[in-house]
C-alpha cells in the first residue's frame, strides 16, 4: 500500500506516550523504536485522510490493518500493529485526552505460536569448538558462545554485560533484563573457565593501547561489541562447524531452556533463570521438548 503524500508531523501524544513506556515500563530503546515506527506509520496513513492519530476511529483503524493484509502483511505484523495501537490509545484514555478506546472491540488475528528454532546438544558442542581459541578473538567468542549457552542470556544482554555486574569468584551474574528486572544467573564451571580465561589472557590484549572501558567483551578498538557484530560472527561459526540448522540471534538461548528440560529441570527455575515474566512464556519449550521425543521415538522405537 502507497504512503500518499501524506506527512507524519511531529506528535506530542505520541512522544508523552514513547517517554512514560521508558520511564515507568522499562521499555528497551529498541521496543520503543518499534512502537515509534508502528505509530508513524499509521498516523501517515491517518493524514492522507484528513485525520490525525489521537482522533482515529474504530473503522479508520479496521481500515488501515485491513489494507496492510491486502498489500500482503502477515497476521504476524498486524497483530503487532494492533498491539501498538491498543497500548496507546489506553495510553490516551489513562491520559484524559479520549473517552474512547478505538481498538476495543477489534480482534487481532489469529497467528499460532511458532516454536523456537534449537539445537541438538551435539550440535551445540560443535558450535561452542568452533572459534579458534589460541587468538585473543577467538577466546573472545568461545566464552560468549560458552555463556550464552550456559546462562540463556539474550544476545542484548550478554554485549552489553558490564564488568561490575560478573563476580566470577560466586560464579553468577548479575542481569538487568526486560522491564528492568534484575535477575542472578549461575554460570556453571565450563562457562566461569572460559570466561576467566578471557578476562585474563584475551581482554587486556584487546584493550591494549585503549583507553579502560566497562564492557566485559570489547572488540580490537577497545569499544563494546554490539548484537549484529556477534550474530555475524555466530553464523560464520556454525557454517565452521557444519550446523546446518535455522538459526536465530536466540538459537543458543532456546537451546539452554530446551536442554534443561531434557535433563529434567523444573518449568518454574528455568522462567527464573530466562526472566520471563509469566510461565506461559516459558511453558513454549515444554512442547520443543516433547515434539524432540516425539521425533527421537519414532526415529529410533522399532514400532515408532
């Protein structure tokens, strides 16, 4: 669908509402982006019509998620904008500037949950080989491969982990999440070894001729390594190590929740250790372990 000609001008509503989901929600600057983007978009599409975003009606809302299905938009990303767009118009309300919520009798569409993409425990061995660890790049990656897979931290939390929160002599993490919750992750005696190995022989070759920076892994510029480097790196490394599966930014991430299930870890201590807010959550990867069994029983059972 065509943007018109339409501009999206600058909102107040729009940044109070961006502005009280970081200070009182906790919202990552990268969530707040997506809400900025989902909005913008819908209050372009609102001026090409003659009508601003605070005065949106229920019909000009089931038309605009109506023509992102026509222009081919999954059910996915239209349940996502309709989540945007109920999260501010309550905003509005709460606020006093509407009586009315336009999307409270609009049903998002039904889209499943997907099951999160992991990997086998040989395939994860394979990956966490892979670096090449006589070079200070290498020992790098394997320790972030290794907490990664140790720890379940996201990708987000491991690049922007800061000294002052690793204690490695307890052996545990300290881990601002989502929603600015904080949370204490045990590493386990392989991921602590690799990571002291790190800190001692491969950071201070890293940061050498660098001014001191708080970020545990820095690159060769001495500066902190971002998502997008290190999931660069995470795909060089499983083609290394011949893992053919679909990966994500989260592949080692589900692979911890999943393995400890497998060996019999309780629902309720792995939602801690993720910092999921709700079980229900969590509760996805009871059914990644079954489907797992499942497959192995009929792979291998002589009536499977």
């Amino acid at each position: 669908m065509g943007q018109g000609s339409g501009a999206a001008r600058p909102d107040p509503l729009l940044d109070r509402f961006l502005d009280e989901l970081w200070a009182v929600d906790g919202l990552a600057r990268l969530t707040l982006d997506a809400y900025r983007r989902d909005l913008t978009a819908l209050s372009v599409w609102l001026a090409d019509r003659g009508s601003a975003l605070a005065e949106a009606s229920r019909a000009d809302l089931l038309a605009f998620l109506g023509a992102r299905m026509q222009a081919g938009s999954r059910p996915k990303s239209v349940a996502r904008w309709l989540s945007s767009q109920r999260r501010f118009y309550r905003f509005l309300v709460a606020a006093g500037v509407r009586r009315d919520d336009p999307t409270a009798r609009i049903d998002a569409p039904s889209i499943g949950r997907p099951l999160p993409d992991s990997l086998s425990e040989s395939q994860v061995e394979a990956l966490l080989a892979a670096p090449e660890t006589g070079t200070p790049i290498g020992l790098r990656d394997r320790a972030m491969l290794e907490l990664l897979y140790a720890t379940g931290l996201r990708v987000s939390e491991l690049v922007t982990l800061e000294q002052s929160q690793v204690n490695p002599r307890q052996g545990v993490l300290r881990v601002t999440g989502k929603g600015s919750r904080e949370r204490l992750v045990p590493l386990g005696e392989e991921a602590a070894d690799w990571l002291r190995q790190y800190l001692d022989e491969a950071r201070p070759a890293l940061m050498q001729g660098h001014p001191p920076a708080e970020a545990v892994f820095v690159t060769r510029r001495g500066a902190g390594m971002t998502r997008q480097a290190f999931w660069y790196r995470i795909k060089q490394y499983a083609a290394a190590a011949g893992v053919a599966a679909t990966l994500s930014p989260h592949t080692l991430r589900h692979a911890f929740a999943t393995h400890l299930l497998d060996h019999g870890a309780d629902l309720r201590v792995v939602q801690m250790l993720l910092g999921h807010s709700s079980l229900s959550t969590t509760q996805i990867y009871t059914h990644v372990a079954r489907a797992r069994l499942q497959a192995l029983h009929a792979r291998h059972h002589p009536r499977g």
